[in-house]
C-alpha cells in the first residue's frame, strides 16, 4: 500500500507574525515632552499617552528589553525660561519635576494595558518613584519589566537627550530610538523648507560639523565615543516603533556605518 505523506507548512509561514524578530536585544526610546501634548498646545493627551504604550506593547511581545526617558517641553522648558531671566539651574530643575509628570503619564499607561512598569527618578521622590540605581534599572529590564528613567541626569545644564545617551550607555542598550514629528533627519526644517533633503544615514561627525539638530552635541558625543547608534524616526506614524525594532528601513541612522 502506498505510504501518503503530508506536508506541513513551517510554523513560519502559517503565521506571518512568526518571521518578525527583533534586530535590538535593548533599546531605549527618546521621548520628547511634545510628544505627549499632541495637537494641544500645553499638556498631556491622553489619547496621545495611550497610541504611544499601545506601541510599546507590541514592541515589547518581540521579547525586547525597553527603557523610555522622556523630556518635559510639553509642560515646561528650562532653557526657556532661563532665556527670560529666572536662574537656569532653578529651571532645569523644574524642568527635571516636568519630566516626572511625563513619566508618571506614561506609566500609569502602560499599566493598563498590563504592561508592567518601573519609574526610576534621578531626583529622589520615594513616594512616587524609586531612585535611579545602575544595577536596579537592568535588574528590572532582565525581569520584563520598561523601565522610565525621568528627573534627567539629577543636574542641571544636561538635556533629556544627553540623559538618553548616559543611560543607554550605563545599561548597555544596543540603540537609542529618537521619536521625533518628521520621517528623519533633513539637510534643514522640512516643516519650514521645501527643499529639505533627507538623510538616510550620517555618520557622528557629520551631525555635530553640520550643526543638524538629531540630539544636542553633548550627547552625540557620548554616542560617538562608546559606538552608540542612534535611529531617528517619525513616531506619529503609528506602528513605527516596531518597523525600527524589526528592522526596517526607515529613518535615518547615526552612526559609524550604514543599517
């Protein structure tokens, strides 16, 4: 009697989902302040807080370890208030407490959709936070825990993106993802110039002698000097977090080679 055999179909192709592997092990996520507000011009949205952790979650399924710092411009900004006179160190400072309120956004988010979480400040509030311990953070991003790193760097005259670079490099995270309003990084404002030319890469050097605005010279330097690539992205575009995870090519990345 002839033998029938079956054949099966990989796992991998019944489920397309199967084949999407993240490129990163660890990453962490540049969030600005402007991010939250939306279309508001002050404050948090909600809808807005909750599109971004729904991002997160999916990211997170691909089993990535995800660290999120995030930048306080939405409810105020320190160099700009050190511009009208008060003292920068006093706005800096309040501009760390600014950064907390994000945090504490995003994580009340984040929870539920049952995404487990730690807040872990600079600036010590124990009744809202715990303090930001080196080993603690990658303790809790080995358990599966996202990590958000607010209150800066705990100093003032340092910006959140220098705060991205130093943690990323502390707990040695594979890339910083910066979320910005645009697809990338342009020659000029394509938002103010129509003849802006993107950039698919470029190198440290380029960024710091061109004077491009991907992050403050302070932390593209970090990056330089500990080999920290940077992918800049546009996060309104709702599943972009994860096309960057699995690595698709979009946005520009900084670095010393090309993706």
């Amino acid at each position: 009697m002839a033998m029938t055999i079956k054949k099966t179909m990989p796992s991998s192709a019944k489920d397309p989902a199967a084949k999407e592997k993240s490129k990163f092990k660890r990453v962490v996520l540049k969030l600005s302040g402007e991010a939250l507000q939306g279309s508001q011009k002050f404050g948090i949205d909600p809808d807005v807080v909750s599109c971004i952790a729904g991002q997160v979650k999916e990211v997170k399924s691909l089993g990535v370890e995800m660290a999120i710092v995030i930048g306080g411009g939405n409810i105020f900004r320190g160099v700009k208030a050190a511009s009208h006179g008060m003292d920068r160190a006093t706005a800096d400072y309040m501009g760390m407490l600014a950064t907390i309120m994000n945090a504490l956004a995003v994580q009340d988010s984040l929870e539920k959709l049952g995404v487990h979480t730690r807040v872990l400040t600079a600036i010590e509030m124990k009744e809202l936070a715990e303090p930001y311990i080196r080993r603690r953070a990658i303790r809790h991003l080995e358990k599966g825990r996202v990590v958000i790193f607010a209150g800066g760097i705990g100093n003032p005259y340092f910006t959140t993106d220098t705060t991205a670079a130093l943690r990323a490099i502390e707990i040695g995270a594979d890339v910083i993802l910066k979320a910005t309003r645009v697809d990338g990084v342009y020659t000029s404002d394509p938002e103010l110039d129509k003849n802006a030319k993107f950039c698919h890469h470029l190198s440290y050097m380029q960024v710091l002698s061109q004077g491009l605005k991907v992050m403050d010279s302070t932390a593209i330097s970090l990056c330089m000097d500990n080999s920290l690539p940077i992918i800049v992205f546009n996060l309104i575009k709702k599943g972009n977090i994860k096309k960057v995870i699995i690595g698709q090519n979009i946005g520009t990345s900084v670095g010393n080679q090309e993706r």
